[in-house]
C-alpha cells in the first residue's frame, strides 16, 4: 500500500478524436489523448493525488463519510472478457489521505455493477459476471443480484433482487430510494441482450414495496446518471442501434414526468456523473469537466483532467471538491486518484512527486520523448560519475513508462549506445526524431552526426531522417512549421589537437521535413556567441536560448530570442544567476527554467535548485520555486498537460526514478505544497 510523506516547499484542450468501434458484446475504448488539458490557464485542473492498488475499469463506486468505496471491475483487453481479469476487490480510500486504504470482505468477481450507500449501508446493484477463462469462449451472465453491506458490522446481506438481469448501467440516491437507470440484460445461454427501458426505483425506507419500474424514453446503457432532489438525470451512453448518445434525460420522481436537457458538449459514451452543491458534474474521455442545473440551457467547461479517462467514476468529497478514481485512458488504466477543486484560482503551485521502481539502467543524458501519455527514455549513461566515459557507460536500451498507470515497456533499442541524443517532435505529424550525441567508438569517446526517425507504429528506428553536416552534441534541437532546426553545440573529438578537440559550432542549421531532406543544411544563420549545454524552447514563432557554456568552460550569462519568420536575433533578460545545463520550457505563454548548475559563491559550481519562470509580455524573471523536490543534476523537464513534469534518474540507489507533476499556478505563486509517494516493486 502507498505511503505518503508530506513537507513544505518555500514559495514556491484541445480534444483528441474518439474512435468508438462497438459491435457485439464489446466496445473498443481508445481515443487521442490530448496534448494539453486546456487552452485557459485560469481553468482549474485536476491534480494527482493518490495510486490505486489495482487500476480497474467498469467498476462500481460510491462515497459515503469520507471514504470512497470500490467494488469489482475489470483489468483485462477491452474485448475479451474473462473471469481471471474480473475483480473481486472490495475496498474504500480515505479521501482526506488518500494513502489510506482498506480491504473490505467480499469474494465474487463481477463488474459493470453499481454501488450506491444509505444509512450506513452500501448497496451493491447489478452487474456481470464471466464465467468463461482466457482460453475459451465468452460467456457472460447480467445478474440480477442487489446485496447490502454493513460497513458497522462488515457483514453482507441480500436485499430485493432486480427485476431482471441487468448490467451497464447507472444508480443514484433520491433521498431513501435507489434508483437505478439504462443497462442490458445478457444471457449467455439464451445468446441474448434485452436493452431495458425502464427506470427501477427501491425505497429503501419501504422495502416492502419492492422495485418499482418506470417507462423511459430512451434504450441505452454506459450511461451516467446522479439526482437532484426528486430530479433524476441520465446523460449519454450508447444506443441500441450502437450509436454514442449525447442526450440528458430528466425524470420528476413525484410526477413521473420526463423533460429534455441540453445535449451533453462532450464525449458521452462511458462518462461519469455526480452532484455537487445542487448542480451535475460529468466528463468523460475527452478529459474535460462540465456542470449544469436543471432548468439551464447549456453546460459550462469548468475543469480539466490530468489523465483523461472514461468507464470512470466521479466522488464528491466532504469539502466539495472532486476525485476521478479508475477507468481507461487510451487503453491504459490510470493508477492515479484525481483532485479537483473547482474553486481553486491557481494561485498556488502544486506539486506532486513520485518515487518509482524502474528496469532502467541509464542514470542520466538519456534521449527522450512524451507522447500521447507515454514518456520515451532511450540510451543514456549508467554512471552517476561527471565523466565516465568508457565504452561500458554508454547505453542503447529503450523503455518506456506509461504516466497514466506508471508501468514500463521495452521498445526497440536505439541503433548506437550513445547519450546526449537530442529530440524533437514534429508537431503536425507526431513523428519522433533523435539526432547527434555523444559515445564510444571502440577507441575514443565523440560527438556523433547521424539522425533517426522513430515509428511508433512498427516500433523500429529508421535511418530516414536527416543527418548533421558535423557532429554535434548539447546542441538545441526543435521542431517549427514542418521544418527541423539546430542550435549551437559542441563538435568533441579527441583525436584532434588538444588546442582543437572542443569545437563551439554557432552555425544553424535546418532541414525540411515535407521535402524530405537527406541532411541539414547550412544557410548563413549564425548564433550571436558560441552556446552548448543550454535551456532552449519555442514559443510563439521564436526558439528562446538561456544560460549554457562557451569557450573555455566560460558559462554564457545572456538569453536571447530567435524568430523563425526574420531570422534575427533578439537579447531578452537573463535569469537571476547563469545556469549550465538548465531545462526551459513553454507552458501557458511563459517560459520555465529548472535543473542544471550554476556557480557557487566560493568558487566551482553548485546544483541550482529553483524553478524559475519568463514572461515575455514583461521580458521579466520570477522564481517559482526556491527548491524543486529532486536533483537538479540531470533533470529532464517538459510540459505535460497543462502542468510541468520533471524527470530524474540520476540517483545513486539503483532501481528508482523520479517523477514530479507541478502545476506552477500564476507567476508568483504565494504557497507550494508537495505530496511525495514512494512506491515498491510489489506495488
């Protein structure tokens, strides 16, 4: 089970595509994750939180007195259902320390139920049942079994079983009664589904009186469905004709009359619903937060996920505020609770940080690349040492980590034990390029020329991409307007003259990704001063260079700004103290400055620990952070969905890498608060 440690730190979307494939028994569940949470900084997003011991989807959940309560779900392939992938995981999460787990007693495996509590009771509704294994055909069984929980006696009991079978669907509260909305009945051995079209409704108060069933407008299930008072509102799922629904039903529990809402503005198939202070919360895959009331004409975007997810749920804590538990995002299950207060300006940062086991080797200069929820480490150096260079350091292994569900993969190992790869993404295409570097030759250590494309598709690295005129390593390497473009860096051969082997290479150079270019070419554009191991970032049509080394291991104490349209160089102001090696990037319209070293008062140089952050508006620097939570040597830093991820590995204990979330909030944050989680192999 996770724990958690927690100290003080001084002062610290766009939408993808959904492809819904639904046909038969199953539905495909994957869509493109987007790049960024929101496009407004002032919108609150969600913030990591908590790990569940069990990533799960179509599972059922309920809140009840400051526990979030899980029961069930599914860990297998989306389309092949089977008993051995079905949970029998009973268990509640404290919402106030989310590192506080407990297993309740329960032994059935099932999913697709509901769970909804009263009185001190949890209900579990419905669901299904597998009862073939892996290797056989699917056999699956809608139940319709409702059970109670004592949560005083921890004890279960049965109470009025369903009508008929019934799974995919809803419940809610509407004072005593449960009520129950959307689902199929499946019968494997009839080889059928019934698509209900009622809503069933169980005064707990009057049990006597059983289920009563009231006609629907509508045949759906993966709804979501919550109650305001007597107002039942159902929103979105899938048809029985397998279409997504966008549709909001609204039953009056008293009248028994149904009215329309607005259609629901996001991605309606398997979403979440709850009420919070009178008002539905939903979202779904799309990542996006929405509310609405009764009687209103639209819904309002008010937050945004971290993890966008979906065969979610949606728990309202005591203060009001939100958690994402469970569900698929992009066909991985996220580990990671979501906390989201819908009241929060962002005034403050948040940070979250992670210790993880990883099968790594690299500690350090690894290429790297973040996609679609992935985070890309390849080559690298096995030595925390500053300069160990013998040919046994130099790495090609290739991993990566899932940051939704923190688990690794192998990919295809880099063509070349080699560190100090730079990256870029082409932002148009996706595609992943890696060039230059540093690495043995079997007799020296050297600056490398050649340039690789990655294709995730066929996993391989192919040599189609251009290469360098000369070789380069801790150069600047972007990508802007379908054209890949490199500055400064540093041409090291040993084999050289000793007055010659470090070259300072101020030619930029570029190459066309449309045309196809063989190699990167040369076309009069020269950096202002010599620059290799700096920050660097495009923003808004120019590429940003801070801090680095020049001549003579000389540190460069200026900044300056490139624009791609002029080709002109601009100065901007500098940071508060020169940095070598630091890590910039954009996020919200402002540049952010992490990692390196910068020189110490008694001579040398010292790990700098802030986090810095430009506003070119003003052309001013702010510290956002005294102290950011890892080691600045070596860091790695990117923006990741409307927040900061950094990245290490140079750490001495062997097996363990360091990830820390930040959502810098605005320039001058007044408070930080750091959550950090250590988490072990058997976690």
């Amino acid at each position: 089970m996770p724990t958690f440690s927690h100290r003080p730190a001084t002062l610290a979307a766009s939408i993808g595509a959904l492809v819904a494939t639904i046909g038969g028994n199953a539905h495909a569940q994957h869509f493109q994750m987007p790049a960024s949470v929101s496009s407004d900084s002032s919108m609150p997003v969600a913030h990591p939180s908590g790990l569940l011991p069990r990533a799960t989807t179509s599972f059922g959940a309920v809140t009840e007195d400051g526990w979030i309560y899980m029961l069930g779900g599914y860990t297998g392939p989306p389309h092949d259902y089977y008993r051995e992938a079905q949970c029998n995981d009973f268990l509640r999460v404290n919402v106030h320390d989310p590192s506080h787990i407990e297993y309740l007693p329960h032994d059935q495996k099932i999913q697709s139920c509901s769970l909804e509590a009263f009185d001190g009771r949890v209900f579990r509704i419905g669901g299904m049942i597998a009862h073939n294994s892996q290797d056989e055909p699917q056999a699956l069984d809608s139940v319709d079994d409702v059970l109670a929980f004592d949560a005083e006696a921890r004890a279960w009991y049965p109470m009025p079983s369903l009508p008929h079978r019934r799974s995919s669907h809803d419940s809610t509260m509407a004072g005593s009664r449960i009520v129950v909305a959307g689902g199929w009945g499946m019968d494997h051995e009839a080889d059928d589904q019934i698509w209900h079209e009622d809503i069933l409704v169980l005064d707990l108060e009057d049990l006597d009186g059983g289920w009563r069933s009231i006609p629907a407008p509508f045949k759906r299930r993966a709804v979501a469905t919550t109650a305001i008072g007597d107002q039942v509102v159902t929103i979105g799922g899938i048809t029985d004709d397998r279409k997504m629904s966008h549709s909001v039903d609204v039953l009056d529990l008293e009248t028994q009359r149904w009215t329309s809402g607005p259609a629901y503005p996001g991605v309606a198939f398997g979403l979440a619903a709850e009420t919070r202070n009178g008002r539905v919360v939903a979202s779904g895959a799309d990542g996006k937060v929405f509310d609405w009331a009764p009687g209103e004409t639209s819904w309002r975007h008010v937050g945004s996920l971290t993890f966008p997810r979906f065969f979610h749920q949606i728990a309202v804590t005591p203060d009001d505020d939100l958690m994402f538990v469970g569900g698929m995002s992009r066909g991985v299950r996220p580990a990671h609770l979501e906390h989201l207060d819908l009241d929060d300006d962002r005034s403050a940062t948040t940070v979250r940080h992670l210790t993880i086991p990883t099968p790594i080797a690299s500690k350090n200069r690894q290429g790297m690349f973040v996609h679609d929820g992935w985070l890309y480490l390849f080559g690298g150096n096995n030595s925390t040492g500053q300069h160990d260079f013998e040919p046994e350091n130099f790495l090609e292994e290739s991993h990566r980590l899932s940051l939704a569900n923190l688990e690794w993969e192998a990919f295809e190992p880099f063509p070349h034990q080699r560190q100090t790869i730079q990256t870029a993404t082409a932002e148009s295409t996706g595609a992943m390029y890696a060039l230059g570097g540093f690495g043995h030759d079997g007799e020296v250590a050297r600056t490398w020329p050649e340039g690789y494309r990655y294709d995730r598709e066929r996993d391989e690295w192919m040599d189609d991409a251009p290469n360098l005129p000369i070789p380069r390593s801790q150069f600047g390497f972007t990508e802007h307007d379908g054209t890949l473009w490199v500055f400064g860096g540093l041409d090291y051969d040993p084999r050289r003259e000793k007055d010659d082997r470090f070259r300072h290479v101020t030619e930029v150079v570029s190459a066309s990704i449309d045309r196809g270019d063989e190699e990167f070419a040369y076309e009069g554009i020269n950096l202002t001063e010599p620059r290799r191991a700096f920050g660097g970032a495009v923003l808004d049509g120019g590429y940003f260079m801070v801090g680095g080394m020049r001549e003579n291991f000389q540190l460069v104490e200026s900044a300056e700004r490139f624009d791609f349209e002029t080709g002109q160089f601009t100065t901007i102001s500098s940071p508060a103290r020169p940095r070598l090696s630091g890590r910039l990037v954009p996020l919200n319209g402002r540049l952010y400055f992490a990692g390196g070293s910068s020189p110490a008062a008694d001579g040398g140089f010292e790990p700098n620990p802030s986090l810095e952050v430009y506003d070119p508006a003003t052309d001013r620097w702010s510290t956002v952070m005294e102290t950011i939570p890892v080691t600045p040597t070596h860091l790695r830093m990117m923006p990741y969905r409307g927040r900061i991820l950094l990245f290490s590995s140079h750490v001495d204990e062997g097996g363990k890498v360091e990830l820390v979330f930040v959502d810098p909030g605005t320039p001058r944050p007044a408070t930080t608060g750091v959550v950090a989680t250590e988490i072990d192999d058997d976690e």
